[in-house]
C-alpha cells in the first residue's frame, strides 16, 4: 500500500501527515510555510507519497485543536512505528502514555519502558520520534532543566507545547 500525505494550516502555522488509511507515519510539526512541510516529507520519505488532503481527516482536526489550546487525551489513528527499532519503539511507545499536561524525566521514562540503558538511551530513542504530539516526546524533560528537543524550534517548541499544555508554570516553579 502506498503511503499519502497531506499538508494543513493550524493556528501555530502548516502541519504535515503521511500515512493511510487510520495509520499514521509521520507528523511535521508547524512550520511557518505549506512548501517547507513538503520539503520536510519529501526529504524522509523521497517523494514516493501521494498527495491526499482527505488523509486522516479526524486527526488534521485533532491537530488543528490542540494547536488552538483544546486538550486532546487520545489521538484519533495508529501509530505506524515499524521502521522503529525494538528499543525505540518500545521507549515510544512508553512515552505514548504520558498525560497531556504532565512531564517525566528521562530516567522515569526509561524505568517505565524497562530499560536497563538508561536516560541518555532513552533521549536517543526519542530524538527518533516519528510522531511529536502523537507520541509526546516534549513531555520528557531533563532531571535538572528541560533537556533537548530536536523538532523545528528546538527548545523554544518544546517550551511552547508544555505551556499549552500548562506543564511549563509547573515545571518552572520547581
């Protein structure tokens, strides 16, 4: 089966998915124009997608409501992880399960996902992530600080997705 892809505006700027059918593959955190999205694709999956602006409809308007600040507790689609490792699929699917509006630091994550390589592994594995939001890496931060974050924006994204979620005041006041 062919994978498609769709690009869309969010109040934070255009997002891109690729996927099928409910299976998503990929998600492009906003970036300020519809054609460095396509780039964004074009350079992970070399162009092989078809473009399809009906793809996962119910997760675009998912997407485009967390960006204007509603609280979404379940995504709408399957994650595709199979051409993750073992590993990292497994720390993704741990991080999966952390709640909108909470952090855990590096070295929870990598108890909760049993692994015995510990919290630099784990950030590794996250560096990975197919799926930001979806499977929200920015809610793993550092024991001391905020950590890395390696979506368009860096840090500055990651600080903004945890002030959306009001985890950032939290975070900070500690």
């Amino acid at each position: 089966m062919s994978l498609e892809y769709c690009v869309f505006e969010t109040d934070w700027g255009f997002v891109g998915l690729v996927g099928n059918n409910r299976r998503v593959s990929s998600l492009i955190l906003p970036l300020p124009e519809p054609t460095l999205v396509i780039q964004n694709i074009n350079q992970v999956w070399g162009g092989k997608q078809i473009e399809n602006s009906r793809l996962l409809t119910r997760l675009q308007e998912q997407v485009k409501a967390y960006f204007a600040g509603h609280r979404i507790e379940q995504w709408d689609c399957e994650p595709d992880l199979d051409g993750c490792s073992h590993f990292t699929r497994r720390v993704l699917l741990a991080a999966a399960l952390i709640p909108y509006g909470t952090v855990q630091t590096y070295g929870m994550l990598a108890r909760q996902a049993g692994c015995c390589q510990g919290a630099r592994a784990v950030g590794q594995a996250l560096k990975r992530n197919p799926l930001p939001l979806i499977i929200p890496c920015h809610r793993v931060v550092a024991a001391v600080g905020l950590g890395g974050f390696t979506a368009p924006g860096a840090l500055h994204t990651k600080k903004a997705l945890l002030k959306l979620e009001g985890s950032l005041n939290r975070l900070e006041q500690q």
